[in-house]
C-alpha cells in the first residue's frame, strides 16, 4: 500500500503515535520494550498504536525471538519521508520528543542482541 496524506496526517494527529514515529525516525529500529520505556507507557497501549502504524504502512516490523522489533517503512514516497524527517528536526528539543529520546538513551539493558529481561 502506497499511503496518501490523509492517513499520513491521521496516524500524526494522535501524540503518542507521534511521539513513537519521531523516536523511529531518530533511532532507526527500536523494540517494543524501548518505546514502553522511553514513553512510560503500558505494553499494550504502544502495541495498540503500532499495529495502527503498521496498518497503514507507516511502519514495518519483525520478530526476533520474543521481541517485536519496529522501523519506519524504507518503501514511504519521498514526500512522506521528507514530512517525518522535518517534523523530526523541528521539534528535536521540544518536550515531550527531548524528554522521550533522553529517556531511552538513558535505559539500562537496552537490547543489543537480546531484548529486555
């Protein structure tokens, strides 16, 4: 699926899918265990608006082991692509993006080969 800008701006709307999208774009790949941490919100709640995410292929995931692994689809037409990046560039030192990504740098056991115990 190609996504249009509709549903680009509605999967945006919302502050958590956006808060997840901007941590994507900043860090690449991140397990399901990374956002609940860095956004200090239940595992099914950041499940719940990744499987949003998903569905409308702003995201891709894969499996590894128990662990869920997310990144933002590389397939995104240009103009979609270039709207992640500027809002990434805009609003890296606002709250709550700041405070997110400063959350996840400091998490301990952050997953390398194996995600969190």
């Amino acid at each position: 699926m190609i996504i249009d800008a509709e549903t680009l701006f509605r999967m945006l709307a919302d502050p958590t899918r956006l808060r997840i999208i901007m941590l994507l774009t900043a860090e690449g790949e991140l397990c399901v265990c990374e956002l609940t941490h860095a956004l200090g919100l239940s595992q099914p709640k950041i499940s719940r608006h990744l499987a949003h995410l998903r569905e409308s292929s702003l995201l891709l995931s894969h499996r590894a082991g128990q662990w869920m692994y997310y990144r933002i689809n590389p397939v995104l037409p240009d103009w979609a692509q270039a709207i992640l990046q500027q809002t990434l560039s805009g609003n890296r030192t606002t709250r709550p993006y700041v405070d997110d990504h400063r959350v996840l740098t400091d998490m301990p056991n952050r997953p390398a080969d194996s995600c969190c115990a």
